[in-house]
C-alpha cells in the first residue's frame, strides 16, 4: 500500500486516482483495468473495455495477434473501426453489437 500511495504523490494532482486495476486472488486470469480518459465520447457507452490480447509482444508480432484476434470477432458482430500501429505498439478499437467501443490491444 505505500508503494502505491508513493506513486500517487508523483502524478500530477489531475492524474491522481484516473485509473484502478482489480486482479484476481491467485493471480491467474484476466485482470480489470479502469482508467480515465481525456477524449470525448462519440456515442454513450456503459464501460468501455480493453481486452488484452498480445501480451508480452511487440512490433509486428503483437500487430499480427491483435489483427487475427480481430478477424476472429468481425464475424461474431463486432466492428473493426482502424488500427492503430506505430511500429512498435498496437490497438485496435472496436464496437460490438450494440455500437458500445472497446478495443483489443
């Protein structure tokens, strides 16, 4: 707990509790991440999820899991609305059925 109240001092004030993770017990499984975001919201969502994907990878490998992750749910119902790739890191946002953005990163 003082490690993370020790973090929080160094953000500036209006960063400061923008985001939580909830991790499970044991360790295993997915992991939660709640953050704030400054960008305005094109249509209302309820929670907007980051479905993580390509862990532990990079450049053009992470790109290439990330795009047949992507693949996989355009046929469930989801919408693939751009990539975004820098050359190193990657993300892709996305809507499922009812219009609500989440993206696969």
């Amino acid at each position: 707990m003082t490690r993370r109240r020790n973090f929080k001092r160094t953000q500036p004030p209006e960063q400061r509790d923008s985001w939580f993770a909830c991790i499970g017990p044991s360790g295993v499984g997915p992991r939660l991440y709640f953050q704030r975001v400054p960008e305005g919201k094109a249509v209302k969502n309820r929670v907007h999820l980051d479905v993580r994907v390509g862990t532990g990878l990079v450049g053009r490998e992470r790109l290439a899991v990330l795009e047949a992750e992507c693949a996989r749910l355009v046929p469930l119902g989801a919408v693939h609305v751009r990539t975004l790739y820098d050359g190193n890191d990657s993300c892709i946002p996305m809507l499922d059925i009812e219009g609500n953005e989440f993206c696969i990163d």
